[in-house]
C-alpha cells in the first residue's frame, strides 16, 4: 500500500498518540504534574498580589549603613533623601573604593566639606530582588498551616509577590499576608528625652516608652497560641542570644512597664514583676482566638524586611467559574458544530477535512497545554474558540487556491494550491503569533491567560494544516474532494 | 469584476469620518474605563433585585464611593463597580460582611486592585500593545517591502482605533479583557492584510508581465474574495455562539470582536491594498524590472 510509504501518515499517527498520551493524566485522579491548570476565574479561589515597599526597604537600609558605618569605621553620618552625607573632617582614607563596593554603595560627590555617597543601582535592585524571595518564604510559612497543597506563591517582577489559593477560604488569611510583624520590647520611662508615647486605641491603655527598642523579635525562636485562664494567649520564646537580653532587661526593670509594640502598635504593656531567665514569656491582649493564632504564626514565620500593601486581591465563587466553563464548552461545541455543518455544505467531503483537522487541532491544543501545565483561564477559553477560526481559514485559503488552481489548468492544482496557500497562511499565522508571544511576555492577568492558548492554538492549527490536512488531500482522488470543478 | 481601487477615495474619506468621530467620542464621552485602569472595587453578584435596588443597597455602605451598577446581558448577574477611597483596606470585607446578611443577592467574585497598581497595568497593556505592533511592522517589512508594512499597519491602527470608538459609544467597560480583544482585533486585522498582500506580491512576482499595480491590486482582492467572505462569516458564526453563550462577565468581547472583524475587513481591501498604490510602489517594481 502506497499509504504507509507516506511520512504524513505515520506523522498523522504519531500526533494521535502523542494527544492520547498527553491528554490521559488529565482523566487520572494522580498528582501528575502534566495536567491543565485551571485559573482561579475557572475554578475559584483567591489571589492575592502583594507589594513590598521599595521606599521603606531603602530607608531601613541606609539606616543599617549609617549605623555599620559608626560600629565599624567610626564615622558619623546623617542621612539626606536616598543619600548618606559624611562630614570631611573626619578620616575617610579607610572608606576607599574597595571597601564601598563592598557595601554596594558609590562615592557620589565630594564638595569641600562633605562627601556624598549613594547606594549602587544595581545593588540595591539585587538586594530588593533577594528581599522579595526571602519574603516569598515568610508568606509561605504564614500561609502554610492552611495545609492547601495546590496553593501556589511565586515573586513576580522587581518587588512583588503573587499568592493564589484555590477553593474557598474559611480563615481570612488577609490579616496573615499584609502584617510585617515586627515585634519590639520597650521599656516604660519618664521622661521626655528619647520618649515617646504608645497607645492602645482599643483598651485606652497608654504608656510612655524609650524611643530605642530594648529587644526585637529578631530573637525570636518560637510562638504558639496558648491558653491563659481560658482566654487566648501568645507564649514565645527567645533564642540563646535573645533570653540573655530579655533576662538582664527584666531584672533591671522589675517594677516597670515593658511595651510589646507590633508594627508600631501597642498590643499591651505588662508589668515586670520578676527577673524572666529562660526567654519564655507570654502576651496578652484581647484576643480573640483568630486573632491569637493569628499573631502566633506570623512571629513564628518571621518578620518582612519592609512594608508590605495587598495591591490587587480577587475572590472568585465556584459556580461563576463552573458556570462559565460549561457555557464555554458549549459555545465551542456548537461553533464546532455550526462551522462543520457550514464547510460540509459548502465543500463536500473536503469540509469533513475541515471537521476532523479543528477536532484533531484541538486535541494537539490540549495536549501541548497539558506537558506545558499551562493554567487555562477564561479569556484562555475565547482564545481557543479563535484557534476553530484560525484552522478554518486555513483550509478555506487551501481549498480556495486549488479550485482556483482548476480554473487555470494548473498541472498539480492539489499540490500546487496547497503549497502557494501555505506560504500566504505561514506569514499571516507567524505574524499573529509573534504578536502573540510580545502579548505573554508584557501582558498580565487575563492578557497573559488569553496570549498563551493563542500560541498554542497558532501553533497546534500550523502542524495540523501542514501534516494532517495536507495527508487527507493526498490520499482522497480529486474527483472526490469536492474541490474540483464540474 | 470590481474595481476596489476606484473606490479608495471614497473609503479614505469614509474612515477620516469615522477616526474623527471617534477622536470626538472619546473627547467628550470618554472611555468607560474598568476598575483594571482606574482602581477600586468591582463586585459580582447574582440577584433578582434591580438596578436601582442595588445601587441603593451598595450605596449605603460607605456614601462617599460612587457606585455603578451594571446588569450583564442575558442574566440575573451584575456587575457593581465601586470607586476605590479611604479605608481600602477593609472595605471589601465590610461589603462581604453586609451582603452575606441578603437573602436575594449572592457574591459570585470580588475584586480589588490599587490605584497606583492599576497605572502600573495601563503603562503594561500599552507596552504589550505597542511592542506588538512593532514587531508585526518589522516582520512585514522584512516579508515584504516597507510600504507594505506601512499600509499594514495604518490598516491595523484604524482598526485599533475604531474598535476604542466602538467601545465609547456603546459605553463597554474598557478593562484588560477588552486590551485582549484589541490586540485580537489587531492580530485578526493583519492576519486579513498579509493574506492579500501575499497575493498581490505573487501577482508582482510573475515575470513578463506589463505592471499594473491598481490592476493587480484590484486582482488580489478579487481572487481572495471568497476566502474573505467565507473566513468572516465562520469566524463571526463562531463569535455569535460566544455571544449567546459566553460567561456572563465576558460577553462584551466578542461582540467588539465581532465589530473588529468587520471593520477589520473592511479595512484590508479598502484601505490597505489600495494605499500600496499610492505609496508609489509602482517605482520599486519598475526600478527592479529595468
């Protein structure tokens, strides 16, 4: 048989199997990794995009230098806007090129009598770039004890956090995910130098307090939700160089108020009663249970280097998402049905090429997205309906260039037709689909959803045509396609 | 056979109107611009309620926000789109936390996005478009000739631009969806041009063969006008079932989908083919024969 010499049948072979394989982990209850995601429009559930402040980074930044800079070479230094300004007069001959860079900093300008210096762009941008991915793990940790293993939380751009939870959320982990959490400890005092004032708005508890922390939560080790007297508490403890602090802190402070201040808030103010060795200690406010286990995990998880603003959140309930897919379902299988009846009546048998090339097109589509475990949203679906459109033109264009091709006594109006129409369907495909690729690499959200299924379609519509439309019009006599002119 | 070429005066005309139209729509009416570009709430819920009825309801939960309610078409679902103020923070929870106490409306999806962030998507969206197009003038320059990848593009940009207009006067939420259907437009509009460019460059191609560009120009048209007409119609069949049958929040695409189709069309025989000619294309061909 001439038919198995032909490389398109056994390529037309090999792409039914190759959609078979890809295609079956989507049908299997397995955590195969090759399988269609489906956005959270499609499946509902809660995304969350997060942003850590650049601006406050830099600022806890030059802090930490102004400070390196006193512990280390014993240079005083203030800081003015995004700059660090040293005075002259002081010996600035251990501050060469070398040890800058070290700091990732550049000598900006020196005038007479002080010397300006910057952070290094590039540093600084890695430094925020590093941020954002230790942050990643912090918001993992907090988020963790949801235990939703389809959960998933990646860095996107410079200084942003995706986070996106399918299905529905009982906890609000809102509270969880926008706190820095930075814990600190500071003594009551008298006084109106280096003070100032904490006030809980809730309780009215107020309570005058050194400026400088006395302990951070840096040294935290531990923190759990606990019960004191049947109302929710907070215990943590220290680590080694934490309990020795706290241990000295409170013997000399026994009698005082000692502040425990949450992001600039107070939450309560405790009087030492008793020197505390060990660094277990326990705190109290009003606390709702939500609320306790709350604050338990986000001081386990650590504190975020900066400020942390949910720029953009969504929740999607399951049925609109259900309810979408099933009218996307049906509305491709009706076009589907209404453009085959459509080319069937118009083309003859050449239309049930048409038919079987959108199935198979669509198939292929499914299958590339399955190995890509590309995530199929929504406006992913329009796109798919598009790829239908895309693959009938495609045959049209054939079709119509090889009855043309009868028109004007073509030698080979089978294989000639089909090759000039390909050229025309190559540049016009290629061109939608470089189009399509710039869309995915600066789009965002349904932009990006509606790009990728684009691609793929394109593609898939291009292979189909080329390998499984071509192999039909071979093998079926031309008196039968339809397509010649009686 | 018809002579398209005849008719490029009138179309060029036609399409100054229309741009103008257009450049005063979005002037005086303005774009109805979603919460993508300009930040704030949007909420979906399913209802039997009115408009007015919700409109109150939303209203009352902070009176400083301005409130647009909006039904989708064919269904018990709206669309309520609130404007972003002070306390953003909690707000959607306090809308949840009130609305969970109706009977008759229920929260099928809720959206924040920032102010600040949504500049962030319209700087984006505008990248993503223009570096697309960049990149489809290039390909058609080195495909074909830079006058071609001119009258693509100008083609394109109407398109474009029209399809904005279209969304002005029948005051269709502009939101990144609809930046998908842009450049679905765009892509769909340029597929249509090159597939008659490609013709027309065949036809130049053939050697021995007295140049007659409005001639071939009136050629390509017409020897692709089955495939035009047959690729609209399916591709519009297509869309029409998305419209009947979309997600109730993405109806509105297809049908400037729809209008991009048409206008898309339009477009390449009339405005871009023709525009070849008047580029004074005939030189190059000329030039290449002696």
């Amino acid at each position: 048989m001439s038919i198995l010499k032909k490389w398109r049948f056994w390529s037309s072979l090999l792409i039914l199997l190759f959609c078979y394989v890809a295609i079956t982990p989507n049908f299997q209850n397995n955590d195969s990794s090759n399988k269609i995601n489906y956005g959270l429009d499609i499946q509902g559930g809660n995304s969350f995009l997060l942003e850590l402040s650049e601006d406050v980074f830099k600022n806890n930044l030059l802090l930490k230098i102004v400070s390196q800079l006193e512990l280390d070479y014993n240079l005083r230094s203030i800081i003015n806007g995004d700059q660090i300004e040293l005075n002259n007069s002081q010996d600035l001959s251990k501050l060469n090129n070398q040890v800058l860079q070290s700091m990732g900093l550049i000598l900006d300008n020196k005038s007479e009598t002080t010397s300006t210096i910057v952070l290094d762009n590039q540093y600084f941008k890695k430094s925020i770039s590093d941020m954002t991915l230790n942050a990643v793990e912090i918001i993992r940790s907090r988020v963790d004890f949801l235990g939703n293993k389809e959960l998933s939380i990646q860095k996107t751009g410079l200084n942003r956090i995706l986070l996106e939870i399918p299905g529905n959320l009982d906890q609000n982990v809102k509270e969880l995910i926008s706190k820095t959490a930075k814990l600190n400890f500071h003594i009551e005092k008298d006084s109106y130098i280096d003070t100032f004032v904490l006030e809980n708005t809730d309780t009215g508890e107020f309570v005058r307090v050194m400026s400088r922390p006395s302990l951070t939560g840096d040294y935290l080790q531990d923190a759990s939700l606990q019960y004191d007297n049947n109302s929710p508490v907070v215990s943590f403890s220290l680590n080694k160089a934490g309990a020795d602090i706290f241990g000295d802190l409170t013997s000399k402070n026994v009698g005082k108020r000692i502040a425990i201040v949450l992001d600039g808030s107070l939450i309560s103010a405790p009087v030492v009663r008793d020197t505390i060795s060990g660094g277990a200690g326990v705190i109290s406010g009003n606390f709702t249970n939500e609320e306790a286990n709350n604050l338990a995990i986000i001081l386990k998880s650590g504190s975020l280097p900066t400020d942390i603003t949910i720029i953009q959140e969504k929740q999607v309930g399951p049925s609109l998402g259900k309810e979408g897919v099933t009218k996307g379902v049906y509305a491709s299988v009706i076009a589907l049905i209404a453009i085959t009846v459509f080319m069937i009546a118009y083309y003859k048998v050449s239309g049930l090429f048409t038919a079987i090339s959108i199935v198979i097109c669509l198939l292929l589509l499914f299958s590339l997205m399955s190995l890509m475990n590309a995530t199929l949203t929504l406006p992913g679906v329009i796109g798919i309906v598009l790829t239908i459109g895309m693959c009938v033109d495609a045959n049209v264009l054939v079709y119509e260039r090889i009855k043309e091709n009868f028109i004007n006594k073509s030698d080979d109006p089978k294989n000639d037709g089909f090759n000039s129409a390909f050229i025309t369907i190559l540049d016009s495909n290629l061109t939608t689909l470089f189009a399509a690729v710039f869309l995915f690499a600066f789009g965002f959200g349904p932009i990006r959803g509606f790009s990728i299924s684009l691609i793929i379609g394109i593609f898939s519509s291009l292979v189909v045509t080329y390998v499984i439309l071509k192999f039909f019009l071979e093998i079926v006599p031309i008196n039968r396609t339809g397509l010649k002119l009686k | 056979m018809i002579d398209f070429f005849k008719y490029r005066k009138i179309s060029y005309i036609a399409s100054s109107v229309f741009i103008i139209i257009t450049i005063l729509l979005i002037f005086f009416k303005g774009l109805n611009l979603g919460i993508d570009f300009k930040g704030g709430f949007n909420v979906e819920v399913r209802s039997d309620l009115n408009n007015q009825d919700l409109n109150s309801i939303f209203s009352q939960i902070d009176s400083s926000r301005e409130v647009i309610v909006k039904k989708e078409l064919s269904s018990n679902v709206f669309s309520i789109r609130i404007e972003s103020g002070s306390g953003d923070k909690v707000f959607l929870d306090v809308v949840k936390d009130k609305i969970s106490n109706l009977q008759n409306v229920e929260i099928l999806m809720s959206e924040y996005i920032e102010p600040t962030f949504s500049k962030d998507l319209i700087q984006n969206s505008l990248y993503a478009l223009l570096s697309s197009i960049l990149v489809i003038a290039f390909y058609i320059w080195i495909r074909f000739d830079w006058q071609f990848a001119f009258a693509g593009i100008m083609a394109l940009l109407h398109d474009v631009f029209l399809a904005i207009g279209f969304m002005s006067l029948f005051n269709i939420e502009f939101n990144l969806t609809m930046i998908a259907a842009i450049l679905l437009i765009a892509g769909y509009s340029i597929n249509d041009t090159i597939v008659l460019f490609d013709r027309l460059r065949t036809l130049t191609s053939k050697e021995d063969v007295k140049i007659n560009l409005p001639l071939m120009i009136n050629n390509s048209i017409f020897l692709n006008l089955r495939r035009t007409i047959l690729t609209s119609f399916t591709t519009i069949l297509a869309l029409v079932c998305l419209v009947i049958l979309a997600p109730v929040n993405l109806t509105e695409m297809p049908i400037v989908f729809i209008f991009g189709v048409l206008i898309g069309t339009y477009s390449s025989i009339f405005l871009a083919l023709p525009t070849i000619s008047v580029l004074n294309y005939e030189s190059v061909l000329k030039s290449r024969d002696s």
